[in-house]
C-alpha cells in the first residue's frame, strides 16, 4: 500500500490535503461506506483518485455525466494512469474488450453510467475485477428528495450483494438534510458516515438585482468587476446572442452549449480557462470539472430551476478564496416563465409512452429488441415524421432516459474509431491474397498502435493526406474492409446518440409510477418556491437563505450580499462606521469591556449606530464577545 501524500504531490503536486479530504480517504481505506459532502470545487475526485491508486485493485466510479467521465479519463491518462470508460457512444464489441481490459489489465478506473450496471455483460465482469472501491458522483441523484432524481441510480445498491466487502464512497456537491439520510439508506450503508463542509463561502457576495433591462446591467457587471466570469442562460440560442451582444460592447465573450461538436467545446473551454476569452455565456452543461479557480462573478441571466443547481453554478466564483460575486438578474416575468417551464418539463405519461412509441417506429425495432443498440438521433426528423413538439419529445426522452429503458447522450463529436479483427497472422495472409489492399493496411499498421488490441481514434483526412489520396478513397477502403469483416470501423458523427438500455417493450408494458410522477412534480414545485423566494426576500440575508436551505441555521450575516449592504446603509453609513470602529479599537487595545461599558464610552449620541458597528465588528471577526461577557480585539 503507497503512502498517500507521496501520492497526492506524485500525481498532483500538493504537498497537503485540503480539509475534510484526508479524513474521507481514510473512511475509506478503512473499509467504511463514506458520503462526502463538499462545495463545487472542494476537490471530491481526489477523495476517490487518491486512495484508489494506493491500494491494489480497480476503482468503479459511477457518474451520470458522459462529459465528465471523459474530462476525467482524460486527465489521469496525461498522469500516466490507466482509466477508461464506457459509454453509449461505445457499441457492444468495444464495451466487450474495455471490459476485458478491466479483468485482466492494469486498469486503475473504470468510470460508467449507472443504467449501465444493470446490463448483464457489466454485472459478470464486474464480478471478475479485483475491486478495491466504488465511488459514486453526484449521489444525490439517488433520492427522490434530490433535486436530479434518476431512478437508475437506485440500482447501485444492488452491488452490495454482488460486492459485499467493497467500501461505498457517495459523493455529492449539494444535498439537504433529508438528501443526507436518504442517500446513507439508498446505497445501503452498513452505518451513517458522513463527512461534510460548511457550504458557508465567505469571500463570495451574492446579489439579487431586479432590472427590466439585463443586458446594461450585465454591460455594467462587466466592466465594474475585473477578471473572468461566467453567464448563465437558460437555452442554446440565447448563449451565443448575449456572447455577440458582449462583443459588440468590447467585452471578451464566447458561448458554450452541450450542442457543441467536442473539439469545439474544447477550444472554448481552453480558451477561457487561458483567459484568452474573459467571459462564458453557457448553459448548465458548462462548469462540471472545470478547475479555474480566478473567476470573479457568476451571473445568471435566467431563473435557475433549484437552489441547489444555483448555489452549485454559483460556487464556480471565487474558488481561489479572493473577494467574487454571484449575481442573479430578476425581473417579474422570469416568476411566470419559471412557472411555465416546470409545467413543460413534465409532460403526461400519455405523451411519454406516445414518444417511447415514435422512437421505436423511428428505428423500425420490434418488440423485445434493440437492447444494447446505439443510433444517432435527430429530433427534428422524428417530431416532422411524427408530427410532434420538440420540446414536449425532449422532455419525455429524459424521463425515458431517468427510468433507465434509454440513454440518451447531448450532440457529442465522436471521432472514428477502428479495430482490426484479424490477429496479425490472419491479417499477413489477407494482404499476400488482396495485393490491392496491402498498401492501405499498412499505412494503418505504421499510423496506428494498437490496432489489435482495442478500438483506436482515427482520422481519415490524416490517412488521406499520406497516402496522397482523397479522403473518399480512404472511406471506400474502410467500408470495404469492415464490410468483410477485416477490420470494426466506426465512423465518426456529430449527432446526439440514443442506446437502449433494455428491450423496446410494448407501451403498455412501460412502467412509470404514477405516484412517483406525481411526487417528483411536487417537489419540483417546492425546489421552484424556493428559488422564488431567495430572489423576492429583501429583509434576510442572502447567504443564511442559502445555508438555511442545506440545513445550516446557526449561521451569522454575511454583511456583503445586496440585503445586509442595504440594511446597513439604512442604519450605518460608512463614515460613521469607520469612526466607531476605530474608537472601539482604541478603547479595546487597553483592556476587554463589558458591552455597557464600551457603548457608554464611545463618542456618539446614537447608541443604535454603536451597536450595530458592535455587531458588524463581531460578525466579521474583528472583535469578540467571551464567556465573561466581556468584549475583546481579535488577535
């Protein structure tokens, strides 16, 4: 077993932990079911990366998130470090050999998406792997109380009885009281253990504004607070007008949605994170993984639909610990359109199945097949062929998806990919019988590594390009050789992808609780009520609602959102507080005082404005009050 802080400077460069991290990966090596609770940026996949790589074996990491599995992957590849995934992007013969690898490599993680360990041929193997722990993202998608509830995270619990001596490890960046417990009961933990940080942040101001025009004020934002930031909308198309708008008031913009080719989502995002763009306009498909810790204001344009996906985007700020801003933009039309899209975002169960229906007859699939079949997806052609709304089909296709019978990925670039079937004594005497396809078969032998092995990314201009071809040559060679079976060629697509998970059924067979929905709905409606009433509120302090909310009530005011910064001005002007504050000083440097004695000596007639500096000094630490009652200066 390595020593862990070797680990974390081998890999990562740091010579200590951040809190809280040292202690979950202990729970863990110590065989213990663990939920850690930090705040966006509180470094979770160290919790799990770490004591992976210092014990023997494969870490099963479960995740919802396609571009965060692939973010990841990505990452401890570039560390040197064995990890792979499996995706609806991947077809049955490439899962079959990641798999493989799994069993009999030296494949440190595995990441997958939770419909995936229902599938038989992920249950069998997993049962082969020598695993040391399973970590679970975003947990909170298990409870019904969470705010991103899918229902196939529910069957993670089932690994318990197929692993039974492998430590749990949930995760989650924001989650309510009732979401703790839920979580611990869900994934079956042998006893409560949770670990978990105050969601209070300090540094960041948060601000309601409510404005008719939202563009000056953002124009204003943007040029009254320096450095990075990152804008929230709520669809596609408003990402790219409102990065133009920037632009054209000379301020460095560029939009980011998930409807991106992934060489493109890439630049934009490199670029940003360089600072060679100032300022994201996004959707919520931005933001997860991203380290860049010198964002200075998060603005949301739009209503976001819970206060925990808002405190999540919002937490984006500032995570470098210096002085940041979350800024959400009201006006009393964003109430009614809010209203308007909980509605739209649960559609009947009659329009559910009719989608479930349409896709099926999109894919011309009989009853009882399909499972483990990936197709691109164009909604528009479905809704012209079927004559159906494309909001009402998305929004059905998610629950479809959360129910777990589909999975449905965003438009992702998927490079082409090829593996030679072949072993290589097959291939020698292919090329002696086909001279015509000598030349091409070794042009991929001397351009690739691997091919025998596992599937491998390709290019086909590059190909193109030596050989001093067409790149329709290239593709006519690469269809003949898969269509005789030589060679699995996988072309590339930029269209989002729909898998079936299981077996198209008869939509009578589909299951869907009406009870289930129905609650679902109503929480919806709770977590909407609750984002209305943060931004309606002008009398409570906008960190205490949001701490409140995750069932932290002991806490004092920030004395830096919009709310305390007005009461204050109500009753506290600078000049009076800069005044008090100094002669409480110069009275506390002598000795401590009782809170009498010190209102009776300092000069000023209005003992209001002397105890609310009293109060402002020990709210932010700059004096105390002991348990002698007597008040002290802060070391």
């Amino acid at each position: 077993m390595q020593n862990i802080h070797e680990i974390l400077e081998k890999y990562w460069g740091f010579k200590s932990f951040r809190p809280l991290q040292e202690d979950i990966i202990n729970s863990v090596m110590n065989g213990n079911d663990t939920l850690a609770l930090l705040p966006t940026g509180g470094g979770k996949s160290i919790c799990f990366q770490v004591p992976a790589l210092a014990i023997d074996g494969i870490c099963v990491v479960v995740s919802p998130l396609i571009a965060l599995m692939k973010d990841q992957v990505e990452n401890l590849s570039s560390k040197g470090i064995k990890a792979i995934s499996i995706t609806s992007a991947m077809n049955r013969r490439e899962i079959d050999i990641a798999l493989d690898n799994c069993v009999h490599g030296n494949i440190k993680f595995l990441y997958l998406s939770p419909e995936r360990l229902e599938t038989e041929i992920v249950k069998v193997r997993l049962q082969k792997m020598n695993i040391s722990l399973i970590a679970i993202d975003e947990a909170h998608c298990i409870s019904q109380w969470g705010y991103d509830f899918r229902p196939s995270y529910l069957k993670i619990a089932e690994l318990k009885q197929l692993l039974p001596s492998i430590p749990f490890l949930a995760l989650t960046a924001t989650a309510t009281k009732e979401v703790v417990k839920d979580i611990q009961q869900k994934l079956l933990f042998v006893k409560p253990n949770v670990f978990q940080q105050s969601y209070e942040r300090k540094n960041v101001s948060y601000v309601v504004l409510t404005e008719e025009d939202k563009l000056v004020r953002l124009i204003k934002i943007a040029t009254n607070v320096n450095g990075t930031g990152i804008v929230y909308v709520r669809n596609r198309r408003k990402t790219q007008d409102i990065a133009n708008y920037l632009n054209s008031n000379k301020i460095s913009a560029d939009f980011y949605h998930a409807g991106l080719n992934t060489n493109l989502r890439t630049t934009k995002q490199d670029n940003w994170i360089k600072n060679k763009t100032r300022i994201m306009v996004c959707t919520n498909a931005f933001g997860m993984g991203i380290d860049k810790s010198d964002v200075r204001f998060v603005v949301h344009l739009d209503l976001p639909d819970s206060l925990e996906a808002y405190f999540q985007e919002a937490g984006r700020c500032g995570r470098d610990g210096r002085k940041a801003y979350a800024v959400l933009l009201f006006n009393p039309n964003d109430k009614l359109e809010l209203q308007t899209n909980l509605q739209t975002n649960f559609p009947s169960l009659d329009e559910i199945k009719q989608t479930y229906q349409a896709l099926a007859n999109y894919y011309q699939l009989g009853t009882g097949g399909g499972m483990g079949s990936t197709f691109d997806f164009n909604i528009t052609e479905l809704c012209k062929t079927y004559n159906l709304q494309s909001i009402t089909v998305f929004n059905c296709l998610k629950f479809i998806d959360r129910e777990g019978y589909i999975s449905l990925t965003d438009a992702m670039f998927q490079s082409s990919k090829l593996k030679i079937e072949f072993n290589k004594e097959e291939l020698y005497k292919f090329q002696i019988a086909n001279k015509e396809h000598d030349a091409f078969i070794k042009l991929l032998l001397r351009s690739y590594s691997g091919l025998f092995d596992n599937f491998i990314k390709i290019n086909e201009y590059d190909l193109a390009k030596k050989a001093n071809t067409k790149h329709e040559i290239i593709i006519k060679h690469l269809n003949y050789l898969q269509q005789i079976k030589v060679i699995n060629y996988i072309p590339q697509t930029e269209l989002p992808q729909i898998t079936y998970i299981q077996p198209r059924v008869n939509t009578t067979d589909l299951i869907f609780s009406k009870e289930n929905f129905q609650l679902l709905k109503e929480r919806a409606i709770i977590r909407m009520e609750a984002v209305i009433e943060y931004t309606e509120t002008k009398n409570l302090c906008r960190s205490q609602v949001l701490l409140a909310y995750f069932g932290e009530m002991e806490t004092q005011r920030c004395n830096q959102c919009d709310v305390c910064l007005e009461e204050n001005r109500k009753i506290l002007h600078t000049e009076d507080f800069e005044n008090i504050s100094t002669q409480i000083k110069e009275l506390l440097i002598l000795h401590p005082l009782s809170l009498k004695a010190l209102v009776d000596k300092v000069t000023e007639t209005n003992d209001d404005k002397i105890l609310h500096t009293i109060q402002v000094m020990i709210d932010t630490k700059q004096i105390t009050h002991n348990t002698e009652g007597k008040i002290t200066l802060t070391n």
